[in-house]
C-alpha cells in the first residue's frame, strides 16, 4: 500500500493535497514547470521534480514524464487534481499499468462520463431523468440531427459529445438556422476535443446549475454530501459557489431525491472515489442530468465546510483500499458556506487576465474563514494557467451570516501587483438579486454589470448624505421643542432635578 503521492498538478489544488498528504502521514511529491520553480506546492511538498517548459502540453500534461517520475521517487500513488491529466482516461490507464493507484474513478468509468452522449443513455437506462434529446450513443449525421430536430422542438442546444464547459454549444432556434449552427458547432468541437461529433438537448431556460457530490469507496458504498448551487457563471467560468443552494433551501425532500439520483448515476457507470453529478433545475424544481465531473473539483471546500468531511482524505483513503468512514445518516449539511474565487482579472476591463509579480498580500482570516491559495507575496503570475489564484471561503450559521462574513473577508483582503476580481465580488455581495438568492445561469451575463453595479452604490451615498440631513434636520426641530415646552412648563433645572432624584 502507498505512502507517497505524486501530485500531477500545481497551483491551489496542489497545495490543498498536500495538505491532505500531511495530515494522512504521507509523502507528497510536487511536479513543477519552469514557470512554477518558486511556486507554493513546490515549497510545501517533501520532493520536487522538475517537468519541463511553462505550457502545459510541455509540463503538467506529459502524463509519461509524470509516471516516470512517481517510480523514481518512490511514489506509489498520483493525484491529478482537476484540470490537466485529471479527466484522461488512457492517463489513468497508464497509471494502472505502471502499477501506480490513480486517485480516481476506474478509467472505464471516466470514458464512460466522458463521451456526453453515453453518459446520457447509460444514466437514463438507470431511471436518472436527462433533458429530452436525442437518444443512443452512435455517431448522428446532419440528417439525422435535421430530422430529430422538430420532435425534440425549438429552442434546443447542440452539444458537443466530446464537450463540457460549454465549447461545441450552439443555440438553435428554428430547423432553418440549424444546419449552419450545426456546422460551427462540429467545427469548434472537432478543434477542441478533435472529435466533431454532436447531440441535441431541449434547451432549459431560467435554469439553475445545481450540482451533487458523490463519495464511493471500493467495497460499493456510495454517499452523497449534498449539493451546491453553482449558477453563478461568466462564459461557463463559475465565480462564485454555495452550499446549501438558495434555491433548495430547506426542500429536504427535493435535496434527498437530487441526492439518490446523484448516487443512481455514480452506480451506473461502477464509480469509485470523488465525483460530482451537475444537474440542471427548472423554476417546478424538475430536475435533469447534465453530465458527471469525474474528478475532485475547484469548488469542493463548500461541501467540505457544511458537511465537516475532508473530501481530499476521503480520496486518499478511497485509493488505499478503505471503506467510507461516514453512511449517509451520519452526513448531516450544517450551516452555509460561501466560495468566491479569486482571479487574477480585471473586472473592470471585460475580466482580462492580469500578470505580474505580487508585491504585497494579506490575506484575510478569523472566525469561519478559510483561504485556499497558490501564491504569495513575491510570486509572480503567469500567462501560462488559468488565472485562479485562490478560493475564499467562509462559513456561518446561516447564509445571512456567510454573506455578511464574505463582505468583511473581502474588505480585508489586500492583493498587490496584480488585478484581481474582488471589486466584482463586493459588488456582488450588495445586490439585492444575490442577497436575495434570486439568481440563475445568465445572471451574471445579462443582469449584471460592474459599471451599474457601482451607479447604484454612488446613488446610495447620495441617497445616505440626503438621509442624514433630514435626520439632522428633524433632530434640531425636536430639541427646539423641548426647550419651547419647557418654556411654557417648567424650567429646565426643575425638571432635571425631578428626573435626577427619581433616576438615584
Ligand atoms: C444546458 C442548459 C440549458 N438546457 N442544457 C453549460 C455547460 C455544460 N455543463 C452544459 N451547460 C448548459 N446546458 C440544456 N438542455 C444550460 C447550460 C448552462 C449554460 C448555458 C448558457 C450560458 C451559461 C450556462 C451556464 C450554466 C449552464
């Protein structure tokens, strides 16, 4: 059984599985680019091997240099993180092979989940509920498509079955723009996944993002740890995410159908260690799949602060063997917790990554605060990675609280020499859509902008200053009541011996 673990990725997620590997007794073993020699997980790990130049294809996605390493040193388990290497399956073939654990879903099931098309149909066959579409799994042909279309009725989406995140999505109509939409749709697909194959689903408008996440051990117990509204997006890039979901709030019977489906879908496809089920929820908390994330994920320490389990650990043990510590009586959601992450973008300039060294931080901390960061003062971001540079995290009693704890969190938050997006999470924070947890996927896109955002803070000073000069103004008439009555009643010292000795 391993007691070393090479950790294929850099960055925050690096460094928050390390800290699991410490925790555990474990060796952690960091591979670096030449971008990252100074990087946090490098600092943090008992070994460092160096991969290669800065872009990725040249480092963090040479999955033989990776496995080449993990056997010299001695590890004897690799954790891809997210990203990167995490969801190949060959990757975690390979791994296997070379007699490493991959810590992870078996390679059969990340194929599985990862062609959309058959995750659909094997999910559906196990009774989960999928957005009408197409059906099967085959390879469909313009013709076909044009034919389904109508059956399946406008508005629908033509996906990419390589796909995720939204590359190879289009937005169709009417049959007579599809064929065209069709035609961008395989092209972008087949550039990015090199695989231009597509489906069609129903599109699901004012829609949430819900997503479950599944924990299941090698002896076949598979628990879910509840959900997490993740509808807050820009360009399929989430910026903000909770647990508990507003929108479920305190549903208990929706949370525990969501909840079993979630599970119903890992056992379709045999699944073994973390994973997420992405649902899509209409405004009648109809409930569809969309696809199954076969990693840990950025977004993970909300779940991991409402339900007080150590997803990371739980990986590592999964991979060693162990049974799950926890049955799904014994997972409870307590309290809220709140994930901003932190990008080094400038929201005032259309989120524009930003570069360049960080002269100063501080980071905020104190009651139900946790930072998960990959940088620190005098490291210097980038152009290589994607642009997360941390995850702010708090947690209060209720979401009341988590919001108001989130508001000072950010307001202590300092970051120098680079831009970041913590203006547009302030902003956030005061609007009355987010406080009200009024919000779904388009909100940020079509509802939001900084510039109004800000009007209507400038608004408000002016709407205080106005305030307060009615109050000051009320103020002195009152007190020159007081002395007018006291006039016509009696003297002020009369009275004010009165009030003194009944007051002794
Ligand atoms: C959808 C959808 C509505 N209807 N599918 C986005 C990425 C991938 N995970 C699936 N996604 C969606 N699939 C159907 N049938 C809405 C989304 C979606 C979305 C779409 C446009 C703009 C932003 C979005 C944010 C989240 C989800």
């Amino acid at each position: 059984m391993f007691n070393k673990v090479l950790i294929a990725n850099r960055g925050e997620i690096a460094v928050r599985i390390v800290r699991a590997c410490r925790e555990l007794g474990m060796q952690a073993v960091a591979v670096y680019s030449e971008a990252d020699r100074h990087a946090l997980h490098v600092r943090y790990a008992d070994e460092a091997y160096l991969l290669g130049p800065a872009p990725a294809r040249d480092s963090y996605l040479r999955g033989d240099k990776i496995i080449e390493i993990a056997k010299k040193s001695g590890a004897g388990a690799i954790h891809p993180g997210y990203g990167f290497l995490a969801e190949r399956a060959d990757f975690a073939q390979a791994c296997i092979e070379a007699g490493l654990a991959f810590i992870g879903p078996k390679p059969s099931s990340i194929m599985a989940m990862g062609d959309k098309a058959v995750a659909r149909k094997t999910v559906a066959a196990s009774g989960v509920p999928v957005v009408p579409g197409t059906e099967g799994e085959g390879s469909l042909s313009d013709e076909e498509l044009l034919a389904l279309a109508p059956k399946i009725g406008f508005p629908l989406l033509v996906k990419a079955t390589a796909g995720g995140g939204g590359k190879g999505m289009r937005e169709v109509q009417n049959l007579e723009e599809m064929p065209s939409l069709l035609n961008s749709a395989r092209r972008e697909a087949e550039a990015s996944f090199g695989d231009g194959n597509v489906y069609l689903e129903k599109l699901l408008e004012d829609a949430r993002h819900i997503e479950i996440q599944i924990l299941a051990d090698t002896a076949g117990n598979v628990v879910h740890l509840g959900e997490r509204e993740c509808s807050l997006q820009r360009r399929h890039q989430k910026l903000l995410e909770e647990s508990p979901s507003p929108f479920v709030g305190d549903d208990q019977d929706l949370r525990q159908r969501m909840g079993s489906v979630a599970v119903r879908a890992a056992q379709a496809v045999d699944y073994v260690n973390a994973g997420t089920i992405e649902f899509l929820v209409d405004k009648d908390k109809n409930f569809y799949f969309l696809e199954m994330n076969t990693r840990l994920q950025v977004e993970h320490p909300v779940t991991e602060m409402v339900t007080s389990v150590d997803i990371v650990k739980e990986q590592i043990r999964i991979a060693r063997g162990r049974q799950m510590r926890h049955t799904q009586e014994e997972i409870q959601l307590s309290g809220w917790a709140i994930e901003c992450r932190v990008n080094a973008e400038d929201p005032y300039n259309n989120f524009l990554p930003s570069t360049g060294l960080i002269s100063h931080m501080i980071l905020p901390t104190g009651p139900g605060v946790r930072v998960d960061t990959g940088v620190y003062p005098g490291f210097e971001v980038s152009p290589y990675y994607d642009s997360l540079i941390s995850k702010l995290i708090v947690s209060g009693e209720t979401r009341g609280e988590a919001i108001l704890r989130m508001r000072r969190a950010l307001e202590e938050y300092k970051i120098i020499g680079v831009r970041t997006n913590i203006p547009f999470h302030q902003l956030l924070m005061d609007s009355p859509r987010f406080i009200g947890g009024q919000y779904d996927t388009r909100f940020v896109e079509e509802r939001f902008s900084m510039e109004e955002a800000e009007e209507g803070k400038e608004n408000m000073t002016e709407i205080a200053a106005i305030l307060a000069t009615l109050v000051a103004h009320y103020q002195t008439q009152r007190a020159a009541q007081i002395i007018q009555r006291n006039e016509r009643d009696t003297s002020n010292w009369k009275w004010m011996g009165r009030w003194e000795r009944l007051h002794r």
